[in-house]
C-alpha cells in the first residue's frame, strides 16, 4: 500500500488478472489495472454486509487529486446510510421520456381516449415532446424544461396549453409508478386563452349551402350539413351509426364513449336533420353499419380536411373552421330567442358557464321586445 499519486500509478504494470493497489491514506480508495494496462480509480465499501465496489474514472481523464475527492464523497454518502454504485446503476437503468409516453399511449391514452385523442396526443409527443425530451430521464427532468418547452408554444396558447395537459398527466402516471419523485408541470399556469367568437351569419351559411349542393362528394356534404343542423362534434357525426337514430320520434341517442363528457346524451333532432338522415338512410338494413362509413371495410370516415378546406374556400369563409359550425348552431339559437339552458342541453354541456360565451347574443331579442314599447307609447 502507498498515497496513490500520478508517479506511482504510472509506474504499475499489468498482470495476467486484475491488479488492485489500494491508499494507504484514504480506506477504500484504490486503482485497478487490467491485463490490458487500462488504470481506473475505484472506490470499494461495504453495505448491509456485502462488498461493493464502484468504478470512478479513468486515469489520466482524473487525476489522482481528482480521484480522491470522488471517492471522499462517495464514501461519506456511505456513512450517511446510502448506496452509490446502487444509485448509478439505478440511474441507469432509470425509464426514459420516451418510455414514458409509450407506457403513456398504451396504458392510458389507448383504454381511455377518443381516436381523435389519441390522433392530438400522438402528432404532440411526436412534434414536440419526445424532440425535446426523449432520451432524457424521467426524474431528471426538471419544471424548468417544461417551462423551456411551453415559452417556444406561448405564441399559440391553446396548443401549448395542450401539451401542458398532456405533460402533465404523463408525469403524474410516472410518479404514481414511481418513476419520478415529483411531477415537474405542477405549479405552471397555464396561458390565457382567447375563446373564438366566430360563427356563420345568414349570407354565409346560405353560400355554404349553396356550394355543398353543387358539391359531387355528398357523403362529406351530408357530414357538414348534419354538423350544421345539430351543433355536433364532428367525432359524434362520423363514429355514428344508425341504431343510434330513431327517425320516427328524431332522437339521436349518443352512446357515452363518443361524447366529450362520457356520459350517454339524447338530443331532439330537428325537422331538417330527420328528413336529411331519412334520405341518406334509404336502401340501409344494417343498423349497426356506421352512418359515414370509410372506403376501408368496418370503419367510419375520420378526417374531411381536405373537403372543407375545399368548400370554405368557394363560399368564402376561409377563416371559419369545421368547429365553428357547432357556435353556428349554436349562436343561432341565442340570437333567436332560444334560452341558453336550452342550447346548453343540445349542446351537451353540462356546466352552465359553457354556454354563457353565446350570453351577449341573447341581447337582440330582448331589444327587440323592449323596443316594442315605441308602439304602446
């Protein structure tokens, strides 16, 4: 045994096995040098009864100085009740970002989430998250790497809010399967977001109408017209089939796994979507078959971006969004003397405040009553 210095661990040789020269200063500090004359400074302990011996570096990337410091450390953490080399090969080992979201996909996106969900989800971990945090560690992935991530989104707030959302469910899973100690979106706000008021006046919806019936795709047409006479989510009005409608009492029965709050919804449907579905359902038995079906056998249409981009673009309304025929519908219905309760019920809401965006609307009507008093005066 010697003080393990660069003068004399240069001068030891390689033997046929691996040769170990341990401080005289410092206990279980020492360098082993392989057959191959490879010199790495280690650091050997004992824990809960058993040896364990940790690899700290190479020499001549540390030098002798630099070596003994590691190994102070290491082995005061050792007094402390703790396990270095266990803590590095559990480092490791330790699940990646990457993992993470695909545990995340398969274990909670798939079993709960909508296709079109699952669709936004898997287009946000792809665009966004697993560049920027992929190979990275579950636990070392810190809240200011996802503030780093949402500032680059501040510019489009509901997107960056949306992958919030999805952050933090992910880490919230991971902390559940201990994964992570702790979950790093906690304590982030999220952006303001600016609802759009956009919707449809009566010119418009009548240039609509008007390229859709000239339109030689009538199966996307005919989504967008019941979209328009139901206030729908476009999810609600291509995953239907048929048994959900009864046509002769114009109710559409919407089973709970196609609604946005998971819960079973009957809606009255007006004169215009019976007869609409009515004539679409002619030469039809099966009621089990989709109302949309898609050109692969057993499954809906699930995307019109093209049709619409499309037909907004020649009735000139290419700032409007297949959504807003949904406030279409809905606005509408305010405007007219409709009560918001009501549109709420066809809507689906379930908390009254979602409704109340359309509230300004409902002053036209009212106007118009208390203006009535010109003629009674």
């Amino acid at each position: 045994m010697a003080r393990l210095t660069k003068r004399f661990i240069d001068l030891l040789t390689p033997a046929a096995n691996d040769r170990f020269e341990w401080d005289d200063e410092l206990p279980g500090f020492g360098v082993r040098v392989k057959p191959s004359g490879v010199k790495s400074y280690v650091v050997q302990y004992r824990k809960d009864g058993r040896s364990r011996r940790m690899t700290l570096g190479r020499h001549g990337v540390l030098t002798a100085e630099e070596a003994r410091k590691l190994a102070k450390q290491h082995l005061g953490s050792v007094a402390h009740g703790k396990d270095p080399a266990q803590e590095r090969t559990d480092s490791r080992t330790a699940p990646t970002v990457r993992e993470l979201a695909e545990d995340y996909m398969e274990r909670h996106a798939t079993p709960n989430k909508r296709p079109s969900s699952l669709r936004n989800d898997k287009t946000m971990l792809r665009d966004i998250v697993l560049p920027a945090l992929g190979p990275r560690k579950v636990r070392e992935v810190s809240r200011r790497d996802i503030e780093s991530i949402l500032l680059q989104l501040k510019p489009t707030p509901y997107k960056a809010n949306r992958v919030r959302a999805l952050l933090s469910k992910m880490f919230s899973l991971a902390k559940g399967w201990g994964w992570c100690d702790a979950n790093p979106v906690e304590g982030i706000a999220k952006y303001q977001e600016e609802k759009r008021d956009r919707w449809l006046n009566n010119e418009e919806l009548s240039r609509l109408i008007d390229v859709l019936d000239k339109h030689p795709n009538q199966k996307c047409a005919n989504i967008v017209r019941l979209l328009t006479l139901t206030g729908a989510r476009k999810g609600e009005v291509m995953s239907a089939t048929w048994d959900q409608f009864d046509l002769d009492r114009g109710t559409w029965t919407k089973p709970a796994h196609t609604t946005k709050q998971k819960r079973l919804e009957h809606v009255p449907l007006s004169t215009q979507a019976t007869a609409l579905l009515a004539e679409m359902k002619r030469g039809i038995n099966d009621e089990t078959a989709y109302v949309f079906p898609s050109r692969i056998a057993g499954q809906p249409v699930t995307e019109i971006k093209k049709f619409w981009d499309e037909v907004r673009t020649a009735a000139r309304i290419k700032n409007v969004r297949i959504h807003d025929l949904r406030h279409t519908f809905a606005s509408h219905l305010v405007s007219g003397g409709v009560s918001l309760p009501i549109v709420g019920r066809l809507l689906g809401h379930t908390q009254p405040q979602t409704t109340q965006r359309y509230a300004h609307l409902a002053d036209d009507p009212l106007r118009e009553a208390a203006n009535k008093i010109r003629k009674i005066i």
